[in-house]
C-alpha cells in the first residue's frame, strides 16, 4: 500500500515538472527586418515603413527641395535645419510615439539634405552643461553661451488609428501625420499624410 503512495506521488511530482515546463516560454530570434504581428496593433514593422515613407515624401516634395537650393545658394553652402518636435498620439492604443521622433531624427541626419538640432531633453542639458562650464571651465575651454545653431524648420505630427469590428473580425487603420513649419513665419511648407497601415484581426471563436 505504501509502495502503491509512493508511486502515485512521484507520478504526481513528474507531471508537475513535465507541465511546468511545457508552460516556459518559447523564444525565437529573427531577423530586425523581420514583419511579426501578433496583436495586429501597432508595432516596429509599421513605426519603419511609415517613417521612411514620410521623410521620403518630405525630402523630395517639390517646395521642399526649391527652398534648400535657395537657402543654400543664399548661404553660402550652408542647408538648412530641422528641429523634431512631438508626434501626437491621439489614438486609444498605447503608442511610443518617441521612437517615431527618433526615426524621423535619424533618416533627415542621414539624408545630407537637411541638418538636424537637438531639441527637448536633450537641449535642456546642453544649456544647463553650457551654464555650468562658465563658472567651473576654464575660459579657454569653457563653450561660450548664444553661439546655438537657430533651426529653420520644426517637424511635426500625429497618429490616429480607426477600428471597425463586427462579430469576430475588426479592421484597424492607422493615419500619420507629418508637417513641416517654417519658424520664423509660420507656413507650412510641406505636409502629408501615410495611410498605408491597415490590417484586419480574426479572432478565434468562443468555445462553447
């Protein structure tokens, strides 16, 4: 009888591990190009496709190129610069809409036809290191205060996401916005819209 207890608790102990086990999570690594949708929200593959086809629209949009040619015929060689400002998210859905920033940040740095200025965060502490050298750098090392590159242009949009559902299937839709305004007078030189982002969600039915 004993002998027929311990059996049935080792039996009991083994599939508890086998079950525990099987229950780890299984992780796969693939390549960063690499389209995963598992949600059907938004995700890495939408944020890349939109960014790059925004910033190709802007850099190559007809008032776009005719104000660089003039402003670097005007300047002596010199192109003109961007700051990248917030992209709203207006959405329901959780969007980090700081790695769309960033995107944007990188492909006009990359580009050559537009410099790029530090903005946000990221200026603050310039400003505040560029303050604090004055009293604690030595003045041949200290970096002198009101010599900031001015931008020209500031960067700036938003996302919005539709979703339509009936029964088991809903189709989500996302709409970027992007536009570039001159500072100092306003206008808007340049501004589109992607939405090429849609995708339609089939969820499993309830089990009865």
């Amino acid at each position: 009888m004993k002998k027929h207890i311990f059996v049935l608790i080792v039996s009991i102990m083994v599939i508890a591990m086998i079950s525990a086990c099987s229950s780890s999570p299984k992780v796969s690594r693939v390549d960063a190009d690499t389209q995963v949708d598992l949600s059907g929200r938004w995700n890495d593959t939408d944020v890349r496709q939109v960014c790059e086809s925004l910033i190709n629209a802007c850099l190559t949009a007809p008032r776009v190129s005719q104000y660089i040619q003039e402003y670097v015929a005007q300047h002596n060689g010199d192109i003109p610069t961007v700051l990248v400002g917030s992209f709203k998210n207006t959405s329901s859905e959780h969007i980090d809409t700081s790695i769309i920033s960033k995107m944007m940040e990188n492909a006009i740095i990359n580009s050559g036809k537009l410099e790029f200025v530090a903005g946000g965060d990221t200026r603050a502490e310039l400003r505040a290191e560029r303050q604090d050298q004055q009293g604690n750098a030595s003045e041949e090392t200290a970096s002198s205060l009101g010599n900031e590159t001015g931008a020209n242009f500031l960067l700036t949009g938003s996302v919005k996401a539709m979703v339509d559902r009936a029964g088991n299937t809903s189709v989500r839709a996302y709409f970027v916005d992007a536009q570039l305004t001159n500072i100092e007078t306003n206008r808007i030189l340049w501004s589109d819209q992607n939405s090429d982002i849609k995708k339609i969600i089939q969820q499993p039915k309830a089990k009865l």
